[in-house]
C-alpha cells in the first residue's frame, strides 16, 4: 500500500495534536526553592472550602489559588508552618485544616465512630446471648394436637 503525502500529514497532525494533552497549567515558581516546599507542605494540610473534600493543592478553585497565593507570601516573609495555620484558622475556622485537631469541640468527631462500635458490638452480644437463653416450645399435647387436626380439616 502507497502512503500519500496528505495520509502521512494526517497521521503527524493528529501526533502532534496530542502532545497538548500532556500539557499543564503553569505554577508560579518561588525564587527560593525552600519557599515553595513550604508552600507545598502547607497546601497538602488545607482544606479547599469551596470544594471541601479536597485539599488546596489538588483543588483548581479560585480561592484555592488564591489562599495558597497568600501562604506563599506569608512563607516568603519568614512565617513559620505553624504561624501560618494559625492564621488561617483564626479567619477560616478549625474547618479549613484538612485533619482537624483533637479537643473538646472535635471530640465527637474522633471519637464517635469508637463508640458507634462499641454499641453495635454490645447489642450484638446481647442479642447472641438472649438467643442462647430462648425455650423451645414444649410438644403438643394429645387434646392439642387433636384440635389442630380439626381446624385443619
């Protein structure tokens, strides 16, 4: 079979047109490399809070970008890692750390699903044992058995 010079340049046009495919959104580079480590390490621990199951690195919202526009500002002024969730926190709340803290208020959170466990497990065990403890029905009596035998006829 002839390969025509227009069957050929199909084929190189439709290569190249998927070399874009690979392409990525350009991230702006800090100058200091220690700054952008910084930058990554934080946005891994975010929350986005528009998209909220994902964490401000993997998130391509807005406020994302922008929130770790302003980490790395932050980082490029000296803060430290913990400076800068304190910061965060204060404005956005406990909410927008990706792994909240154990207190008082996330207690529930932690531990709630231990006791949901725990419960189950206990109305498991209680149900197997009052199993256990059920009588047989005694056999039928003749006068019975005699009765039964009448309404099913």
């Amino acid at each position: 079979m002839k390969l025509t010079p227009v069957v050929c340049l199909i084929v190189i046009l439709g290569l190249l047109q998927s070399v874009s495919l690979w392409a990525q959104e350009a991230q702006p580079l800090q100058a200091n490399a220690a700054v952008e480590v910084q930058v990554e390490r934080l946005s891994t621990q975010l929350r986005c809070l528009v998209c909220q199951n994902q964490t401000i690195a993997d998130s391509h919202a807005e406020l994302a970008q922008d929130l770790k526009q302003e980490i790395r500002a932050m980082a490029a002024k000296g803060m430290t890692d913990q400076a800068i969730i304190d910061y965060l926190v204060a404005r956005y709340g406990d909410f927008v750390r990706y792994k909240p803290p154990f207190n008082p208020v996330t207690s529930l959170l932690w531990l709630g699903p231990f006791g949901l466990l725990l419960a189950g497990g206990f109305g498991l065990f209680v149900m197997l044992r009052r199993r256990q403890t059920m009588t047989t029905d005694a056999p039928l009596s003749a006068d019975e058995a005699r009765q039964v035998s009448e309404l099913l006829k």
